[in-house]
C-alpha cells in the first residue's frame, strides 16, 4: 500500500493545473457564448491529451493509452477547476466507448468526431414504462420495411431528449425469438415527425427527464450496431462502460461536505446544531459510511490501475446499493436540520454548497430517492450480489 | 373501559371517509393538487353541510362540542385522502378559541366559524422555529400587534388567525385588520399551502386565558398532526399494496417476491401498531391533561417519522412510476413530510418528550 | 374511548388488593418452603375466584364467567403485589386450555385438576432441530405398538424438561399422510427409561432449555388428545391459547423503565447519559415504540373485552414480531450505556431492577436476540402479515 | 498510487490465515474455547515461528519493524479465525516500547518480546471508562505505580504491561513486580480472556516518550480492533452463506428465500465496503499522522457496529441454532462485542471523531 502518486504522475498534475489557468478563458474569448467558450477549451484538452484520452485520434481523441490515475487526477483537478473535460452527457460518456468497441468502421467515422465535438448531441432509450428493473421487457418495436427500421412504442426517464439530435436505444426487432434474443441496438434521428417528446415532471417538480413516443419513426437499416437480435448484448457493453466510470471520488463526499455546512449554520432546539451531542454524533456515523464509500472507490481504481479488476468484482457489484443509502442518510438528515424550514422549498439557502447557485436541500433530499430506483432497483442489486456475489441459489421462478 | 371507538365515533370517521370518497376522489384531488388551488370552497362547503366546522365548538355557540380526540379521528381520514382544505387548522382555531377566550369573545367569534361561513387558521410559529421558543413572536402592545408569524397555514384564505405571542398567550386578528401583510410561501405540501404574516402595529384582540389555551392548542395540534400522517402513511400502505398486486416484472407480479411482501409488511406493521399512540395522546388531551403533553409530543415525534420512512418506501417500490409528480404517491408523500415537519421536527417533540417525561 | 373502568370494576379491584395483603404469607406459614407457600396462596385464589377464573369448579378452578377485564385486573395486582396467580407454567397455561376444549372426559378429569394444583407438571414437545419455522415436517415417530405408544426421535427447546412429569407433544403417527396429516397430539410420561433430557446451552452460557431424546420410549394409547392424525389442529388450538393471552401488558414498558434506571446511573463520555442529548432523544424515540405496543395492547384487550377480536386481527398479528425488535432496540441502548462495561458479563449491577435479583444487563442483550428466532421466525411472521393481513399473493412454490 | 495490499502483505495475510486453518480450526477452536484457556502455549509458539510477535519490532532488536497497517492485516485474521491468544495486544504493547522507549528500554525488552519468549499486554483504561480521560489512571509516583486499570487482556497471563498512566504517559510494569494484584475478570469474549490490574506502590519503569507513544498506540489499537471486527464479521457472514445453502425449510434451502438472499446481500455489503475504512486508518497511523486519529476512530465506531449488527442478524438466519452455545456463531459474535467495546464504544468515537473532524 502506498498512497503517493510518484514522481512522474506529480510532474502530469502539475502541468495539468498549469494549463488549467487557463480556464476561465481570457481576454476576447471571455465575451465568447458559454457554450462556445467550453468547446473552445475542451478542443485545447484533447490537443494536451486531457481529454478523451483513449479515444484514437483518428476519430477526434487525443489517443493516448489507458491510465486511469491519470484518469483520476484529471477528474481531481478539471473538478477543482470547474473547466470542461471530459463530456458526462450520454453521447460522449457511452455511446462513443460502444461504437468503439462494436460499431461498424463507417459508424466510428460517422458519429464518433462529431459527438466529441459536441456538434451532435445523444439521448439514450432503454425504460419504458412496463420495462424498468425487468428492462429486457421492452416492447418498443422495429420493423424492417424496405431500407428502414419502422418504429413504435414508447421510452421513458430520457434525458434530454428535448435536445437531443440522436437517440441510442434498444427495440424489440425479432417479436418471435425469446426476450433477450429479440432485440437490436439502433440509432435513431429524433428530429422527425414520428418522434414526439413530452417533459416528465419529477415528484420535486422539477422536469429533467421525457418521455418519448414513436408512431412510425423511421432509421435508415444501416443504423444499427452489432447484428439483429444482439442489442441485449451491445447495450450490456455500454453498461459495462457506465460501471467502469468508477466515478468521481468526490460526489459523496462533496455531499457530506455540504451536510456539515449546513450543520455550521443550522439551529436545532435553539441552540447551534453542532453543539448538539446527537447530531454531532449522527454526522460521525453517515462519515463513517463516506469514507467507507471514499475507500471503496480509491481501492477500485487501484485494481483497475492494476488490472486486476477481477479481485473487485464483489465491491463493485456493491458500490451502487450503499452509495445510494448513504446518499438517502446525507440528505435527510440536512432535511431534518431545516427543522420547519422543511415545509418550504426553497426558503434556506446560506452559503452551504462549493458552488454559486445551491439547489435547495429539500430538492436535493427528494431526488436523493431517485438513485435506489434508476439503472435498476436497490432490490435487482442484492439480487445480484446475493446470487453472483455469494453463490446463493437463484429464486424459485414460476411457471413461464 | 374501552380503548376503542365509540358508535359515533365510528360514524363520525365513516361519514367524513364518505365524504372525501365522493367529494374528492383521486381525480379531483389530483385537479387541486396541479391547480395549486387548496382551498376548494364547494368541499368546504359540503364539510360544512356535516357540521365538521364546528367539531370542536360548544353547543351553545352553534358547534358539536366534541374535543381533541374527534378532530384526530378526522385528521385520520384527512390524512387518509390528502383532503386539501384547512379544516385541521380551523378546528385547532377554534379550540383556541373555546379554550381561551371570554364568554364574549367565544359568542362573537365561534358561531360563524362552526357553521363555516368563516375559515380560520393558527399562527404559532414565530421566526424562533422552535414551538416553545416565544422570543420570536410577535409582540401584542396595548392591542397593537408586531412581528411575523411564518408557516401559517391557508394564510391567504383565512378569514381569522389566532396567533401565539412572545409573552406566551394567543391574539385574535382578522384578515382585513390594517398592518397585515400576508406574504405567500412556497410551501411543500399543495394540499395546505402556507404563508407568512407581517403584522406592523396590527390591531388585535388578546384571548382572555390564552396562555392555558396555548398548551391545549398546541397538543391538540400534535395529536392532530399525528393523525394526519397515520392515516396518510396507510394510504400509503393500501396504495402501495394495491401496486404491487398488479404490477408485473420478470413475468409476475412483484407482490410475490418475498422482498417485497416482507417491506410491505414491515410498512404495514410500523404504521397500524401506532394507531394507539395518537389515540392515546388525543383522550389524553380530553381527559388525562397530566399526560396530554409528553404523549402528544412522542406521538407526533413517532408517527411522523414512521409515515416518512413509510413513504420513502412507497415511492421506492413504485419504481420510477413513484418518482413522477404523476404518480399519486407524491401527494401523501408531501402532506407526510408536512405533517412531520410542522410545528417542530421528531428530534424537537423527542427533547420535549424526554423533559416532560423526567429524563 | 373511555378508560374508566367504571364502579362494578373498582369494587373489584379494591376487594382484590384486599385479598392481596395476605401475600406474603405471616405467622407459621411465613415459614413453610416456598414452593408450599405458593400454592397454599393459589389455593386461596381458586377459592376466591381469582385464580383459574374460567376453569369449572370441578376440574379444580374457579368456574367464573370469562371477563378480559377482570384478568387484566387481576394480570395488574397480582404483577404488582408480586403474588402467585395463575401459573405461567406450560400445563396449565397451554395444556390445561387444550384439554378443556378437545381432551375427553377422562382425560380432564385425569389430568387438570392435579396440574392446576402444581402436582403435575409439564413440558411442551414440539420443535425438533429440523423443523424450527416449518414446524409441520417434524419426524419424532409415534408408533402404536398393542396398548402402547411407542417413540422415537429428539425435540429440542423444550423448557422444564429436566423435572416436568409429563409432555404434551407432537409425533408423526401416519407416515404416510401428508405433512399435516400424520401428526398426533400425544401426552407421555417423563420418567421412563426410554426418554433422556440433555441441556441445552444458549449462548448466554444459562441453560433454561433442554433436548430430549426419544428411544422407544412409551405411553398408554388412551393419552392421545383428539383422533389419530389431528394433532396439527389440536396444537393450533393450544397455540391460539397462547395468542389469546395478550401477554402482560406492562412487559415492555417494565423493561423500558429498567432502561430508564439504567439509564440515570450511566455515564456517556465522562458526563451522566442523561446529559447527553444524543441519549436522550434514543431513549424518547424508544418511548415512541414502547408506548405504542403499550395502546396496541389496551387496544386489543378492550376488542377481546367487547368480543371483537375479529376487529383486531392485524394487530395480532403484527405485535409479535413489533415487540421483538422494540425489546432488542431496549436492550442494544442498555448494552451501549454499560460503555467499557458490556466487556464483562456481571460486573455492572446498580439497583436499576425492580426485583431484587437483576439479571445482568449483557444477558439481558444477549436473551433478547432470542424472541426474533423463537415461536415462528419473525420472516415467517412477515409471510403471515402480508398474505392473510395485506392480501398479497404466497410466494411461488418450487415442485414438491 | 498503490490502495491494495503489496505482496509482502497479502502474503503475510496468507501465512497466517493458513496457520489458523491449520493449527486451530474450529473444533481446536471450540476446545479452547469451552476450556476458557485462552492462551494456548502452542498456538503462542507457532505464532512466534512465523515471527508474529516481533511484527512491530524494529529489526535492530529481533522483529520484521513493521508498522499498524501489518498489525491490523495481521488482526483481520484473528478475527476472521477468532484466535485465541494475546496477539493483538501484544503486538501493541510492542509498538508502545517501540515509540515510547528510550533506546535502552527498547533494548532490555523488545527483543524476548520478539521472539515470543515473553508476552506483553496494554492496559490503558483506568476507572474513568473513557479512553481520554487520564483522571482515572494509576499514577506513577518516582518509580512506583498506584492505582487500578481494568480490562486488561490477558492479564493472568502476560509478562509484561504497559500502562497508561494519569499524567498522561506510560509506564511498564513486569508481571512479578511487587504490589501487583490480578483479579480476573467475566469476560464476554473467552478467546480474549480480561482482568483487573491492583497497583499498590507497584515498581514500574516510565517510558521515555510515553505521552507522544500513547497516541500513537491509542490509535493503532482502534484500527486493530477494527480490523478485527472486520474478519469476524467476514466470517459470520461466510459462515451464514453457508448454513443457508444447507439448512432446507419448507422443502428448499432457505438460501432460496429471497429476504434471506437479500439480508445476506445487505450484511456482505455493509462489511466489505467498510474495508478500506481499516485499512486507510491503519496507513494514516503508519504514513499520514495528521489523519491518525480522526480515522481510526472512524474506523472502530463505524466496523464496531456493523460487526455486531451481522452477528445479531447471523443469529437470528441460524435460527434456534444460532441462539445455542454449540453454534459457533456466539464464538465470533462475542468476538465482535468485545471489538466493539473494548477502548470506547462507537458513540465515544464518534464524539472524537467529530471533535478530531473539526464538527
């Protein structure tokens, strides 16, 4: 065990902040649209080699081998710095590592460079409505009708897809073969006419998600990844990436350090919470279950640094449930230091959080109740770890 | 000796219950709840139509004369179908009034808010955010009052607020008296928006034993709270189960992973065996003053807590269906954690709970 | 809702504490043993009507009508006077109700009257180390074998084993009918050649329960309670005795009160618990669940009062595995204050029990692990909750 | 940037993991065990074999010099095998004499120390029940110490002990020395046996640097003891995977219901992410002082109580079984109450943990 970082990686952080001086930009660029000025400084990224690394140049990467502490220091220091790296959007973040490792060499050239210059813009189309933990449900449908694929159904919980330029999604294209073996992975215009989009309104009220409705859509047949019938496999491969972003290091921390923020400036009983021996020592317990979190992570990233992802397959199978109860812990006990505050949205709002504009807590607490139903319910999760983690036998299934 | 409802009691839940069935089914309450509109006047009305306006107002002042107890066995069934409207707070207004007031005071007040031509709320929230901290409240001066009173409920639809002081008693102020401002909060809970009032040199009225009444007022709107939430957390419960009966994964329905069941059960377990415990606290506001004050504080403090946990797993097992405003589920979720939030949280009710009790 | 008992209630209960200074016993008698004290006291109660209220006269009760609040009563002053009353033991708390709605004529006048009197006593043999939550796939045999029973197998968890005369139990007798079919309820002699009683260590270190070891051991054919066969029915009736006493009522209040004491002597980080706000909002929420098994229990005694216990069956069912997590909560906070102290087994002993011999407070912690287990699992509780209580479906069931 | 185990480590992991499997084994286990005999002489001797008594050592006087990171890795075996014996306090009472000891007191005693010719104890707690406070402490007054420290490990057994003195230091006392009382203790764990230390003007040597050492000793010993509480608890759920694939109920396995497949989820996943919390604790104390403190206590509070919350739920998936004392289960259960209490329960180290944490 040796938590220090080496000479050389020393050397690539202090180059790395040395260029992110340069973010805020300066001087005329700074009057430049928001937008323009982060596609103008993530370009200068990818000719430093910070961003995209992995991806061939060929395609708009920087080309440069996997290193994922150099991964985590880029994230640690694009993080402080606030700048633009790498893209977390959809497009970027799962299509791109997909096509790379199954798309046709047509496909790569097509949609990789623009993606990551952010000139086209993705949505991805897995939930539908009677398809969320038992995704492989779905029943959105494909049909091939001469040079297209015909399609019908409905997704739900995408992003942006009001936005969006493309969808990658996943239909129901051989209705005979068994469920997994029916599906295919498309690529899909959104800008059509039997492409309608509708914001889904969250029980915070906020609308960060759509629903999405296909009466007759049409793709071109070559848009498609891997063969008919393999989307379960092609979709896996994305999830697989979305797994292997272990990441940022930070985000339950940052979140606990906004508890205790919070804790400095919030009352309970009339007195200042922190004097307060119960909610001192609720505070120790959820840091407690932070760090665990923050270990957990650093000893991920070690044994990918290492390869030896293989000898982390049980805590990372396990990352997802606990974070998401240690999120839920976090913000409810910030719920409960609102005191009456709590019965208003949007009333407390001191200086608790790193960044300008503070969401406030009580939305912060009801999305927290999302991360233990999305990219699979809590109970899939022990399902999993239970079956594959512990050997423990699969449940009796009923007659199908 | 009878730890149970009586036939009127009974009654007097089961017409309530029928009421909101037929007055204000899902549908309608879900066009209130997005219309933001919770003051519907025809339910108040046809709640008017069955005298609950008047639960707790004398006989001789126009009303029913029942006590703490029958206005919890309402908040139940409130609760229960997320009525939007303010008659939680108008009932505790009017004990207040009962409670505290002069023979003249109760005759020219109570009758019109029994029959329900007038609403009246409580303010007894001052800026110090603690239920027992008077430092923050307004000041009554000769009759000229002056601060802010926060978390008033249906503060934009009240006719007549009763308001707790800094020197402890309660004050009668109308909604048209010069110097008040209501100012309209984002509130949480759609179904009983809030609002803050700005009083500057206010005229008002002080109850004449107000500072008794206070206590009264204050337990009998635990026990209500507490209610409230009870019969919002098995709405929960009947919903959620009714879900999970019906929505299938992995080719049946998820009632039948055990996992599942077993939640269920806990959620079912966590919330009925509580019933007792704002029973309990609302007689003992009745009858059992000694007790009224500690119980009425761990009821509200346990059931709050238990109908937010509860609520947490509704959503939870709902799926990404209990993560849309769409989603009925959000509506108790919300009056859940108002319910549990208002006039103090769990860990506030558990200190007092902890001194009233002698430890 | 009237917690009055009203005057009829009070006369009685004024008549009973007057009853009740007679215990302890004065003059010569104060000098019998014990066990003689006892009974010469239940005598008197039999007498009186205070003891064995609703078992007639001639099998050597007091043949009162049934009255739910007189037993609370009377389960109140006699708690509190710590006087004999009704015996807790198996016989005549299980077997004797048993007997006196199933046994035959001889069998009551044969064995209730010297149980009552404590000249009989008993042991329960029911679970067996392979059937704990399934109880029904019990394999001690019963075989008739001419005029006699003749038995083989072990059961296990079987308190008093070591002295009782007799055991009411439960031997597949049919094995060929299906599970629940082949049960017989038999009652059998301890003291034989063919029964060893060995016993069994809990993991506290006491030994309050035994195994016993059936080998071709005997009994008469007449001492079976109901047909061949039934004895699943006939122990369901004997277990619904047991749920239909509603259990002292002051059992988790007396047990919070204990904590409480515990609690005004203990110290947190140098400064006396009570201090400590952390502790003391612990101790209010634990307020919070024994005040609410206190009402359910009020509750369900006035249904059983008024005759509706149908009214009360979710909270019937319920309360069991309620109560077992609220007394584990108890004891978790107890064991906590003891600090340093729960190292060792019986170092700490202030005069927090009301009775003179406390039992530590660490096996206390260590005895309420053990409801969760005993008496039908609390999972299986769960089961029994959700499907007859909630109306959800049973867990599919693999092929038998 | 290495957060895993060199090969050094995860090798010395294996050494002794094969030396527990094959020198005590459950059944050798359960003898000592129901014998009460702790310390068995020849596990100590093969234990000295491997060189695990000097493990903290410098190399100058006989040990492999290294630090609270390989001590707790070493205690993580302990607890998972629940082997009897002194290791764990020994290995402490080393790393005092290593920190605190001028250099001719590392040179009279390491060394016998090393080779496990000797065995040494720690005996920090005084009669004031916090780990911080020095009130309660024997004192050393010129070269003689009175006073009384409780649980003490091993006390009827060790040679040696170092004890934390009222001043604020260390002193070490030999077992033969004169006024020196040993009353044995009930302890709940009977693989880590405690007693009573009496010092009545007891001849006791001060450690040079004894105040800087305490710290550093005080520290080392939370994440020993975490780290064992983390290899019981690893065992318990080991253990209870295995009994639930065997034990069959209503004709299955119970390993097939799915609220036992799903607890067992929940209790390997509370302990196996809990894992980096010992081990970067234990690299603080040896790499990153400024962090020692906060994250040791972190570390025992927080595996403290998970490891005692599995066993409670090991117990109850083994059924009647698991409340039995044939059932192994108690052996590692009480395992994990001892870690959890012995030097502070987890409430007292959150309460440092947050002082430390600046909250």
């Amino acid at each position: 065990m040796d938590l220090r970082y080496g000479p050389e990686y020393e050397v690539f952080r202090r180059e790395l902040r040395e260029f992110l001086t340069g973010w805020p930009l300066s001087g005329d660029e700074a009057a430049l649209p928001q937008a323009e000025q982060e596609r103008i400084f993530r370009g200068r990224g990818i000719d430093a080699g910070y961003v995209y690394r992995e991806t061939p140049e060929a395609y708009g990467g920087s080309g440069q081998p996997s290193d994922p502490l150099r991964d985590r220091i880029l994230q640690e220091e694009y993080g402080r710095a606030g700048a633009p790296g790498n893209s977390l959007f959809q497009g970027p973040a799962m299509l791109v590592p997909t096509l790379l490792e199954l798309g046709s060499e047509e496909q790569k050239q097509r949609f990789i460079p623009p993606t990551l210059r952010g000139e086209m813009s993705w949505c991805q189309g897995y939930s539908e409505p009677g398809s969320g933990s038992d995704l492989a449900s779905l029943q959105a449908s494909a049909r091939l009708e001469g040079d297209d694929w015909v399609l019908n159904g409905q997704k739900v919980w995408t992003s942006n897809a009001d936005s969006a330029d493309w969808m990658f999604g996943l239909f129901r294209s051989e209705p005979e073969a068994s469920k997994h073996a029916g599906i295919s992975y498309l690529l899909i215009p959104m800008k059509q006419e039997g492409i309608r989009v509708r914001p889904l309104r969250q029980l915070s009220g906020a609308a960060e998600f759509f629903e999405v409705f296909f009466d007759d859509a049409r793709t071109p047949a070559e848009n498609i990844v891997g063969q008919r019938g393999e989307g379960w496999q092609v979709s896996r491969s994305t999830l697989k990436h979305e797994r292997n972003l272990i990441g940022n290091p930070r985000m339950i921390s940052d979140q606990f350090d906004r508890l205790l923020a919070l804790a400095r400036e919030a009352q309970v009983g009339g007195r200042p919470a922190l004097s307060d021996a119960g909610v001192r020592r609720r505070l120790a317990e959820i840091e407690g279950f932070v760090r665990a979190c923050e270990t957990s992570n650093l000893r991920m990233l070690s044994a990918s640094i290492r390869g030896e992802e293989m000898q982390v397959m049980l805590p990372m199978m396990m990352t997802k449930l606990y974070s998401t109860d240690v999120t839920q812990m976090i913000w409810k006990l910030a719920y409960d230091l609102l005191g009456t505050a709590g019965l208003t949205d949007c009333e407390w709002a001191p200086n608790y959080a790193r960044d300008s504009t503070p969401p406030a807590v009580v939305q912060n607490y009801l999305f927290s109740l999302g991360p233990a139903i999305a990219g699979g319910a809590s109970n899939i999760q022990r399902n999993i770890i239970g079956e594959r983690g512990l050997g423990l036998p699969r449940d009796p299934r009923p007659p199908s | 000796m009878h730890f149970g409802l009586s036939e009127e009691q009974a009654l007097l839940q089961e017409t309530l219950r029928g009421f909101i069935e037929a007055e204000c089914p899902p549908t309608r309450l879900r066009e209130i709840f997005d219309e933001g509109a919770a003051h519907d006047s025809a339910l108040w009305k046809g709640l008017a139509e069955i005298g609950l306006p008047g639960l707790c107002v004398p006989e001789s002042e126009g009303g029913a004369g029942l006590g703490a107890l029958e206005l919890a066995l309402c908040c139940e069934e409130l609760g229960a179908g997320a009525l939007p409207g303010p008659l939680l707070f108008h009932g505790l207004a009017t004990l207040a009034l009962r409670e505290g007031g002069a023979a003249a005071q109760r005759e020219r007040w109570l009758p019109a808010l029994a029959s329900g031509e007038r609403v009246a709320s409580i303010a007894l929230e001052g800026v110090g955010g603690s239920i027992d901290d008077a430092a923050g409240r307004p000041a009554l001066d000769a009759a000229a009052l002056t601060g802010v009173a926060r978390h008033v409920p249906f503060a934009e639809v009240a006719d007549l607020f009763v308001v707790a002081l800094m020197d402890g008693g309660l004050a009668v102020v109308e909604r048209d008296a010069q110097g008040l401002v209501v100012e309209a909060e984002s509130g949480i809970d759609r179904t009983r928006p809030l609002g803050t009032l700005h009083f500057d040199a206010t005229p008002a009225e002080r109850l004449e034993t107000g500072a008794e009444a206070f206590d009264v007022v204050r337990d009998a709107a635990l026990c209500a709270l507490a209610a409230d939430a009870f019969g919002a957390a098995w709405a929960l419960v009947r919903m959620t189960v009714e879900y999970a009966k019906t929505r299938q994964q992995f080719g049946r329905p998820i009632a039948e992973f055990q996992s599942v069941k077993h939640q269920l059960a806990d959620m079912a377990t966590a919330i009925e065996l509580s019933r007792g415990l704002y029973w309990y606290a609302a007689y003992a506001c009745d009858h059992i003053k000694a007790e009224a004050s500690q119980q009425a504080a761990l009821a509200k403090a346990h059931i709050g807590d238990q109908a937010v946990e509860i609520a947490r797993q509704a959503v939870e097992l709902h799926g990404g269906l209990g993560f849309t405003w769409e989603c009925d589920v959000q509506i108790w979720f919300k009056r859940a954690l108002f319910d549990r939030a208002f006039l103090g949280t769990p860990d506030e009710h558990r200190d007092r709970a902890a001194a009233l009790g002698g430890y």
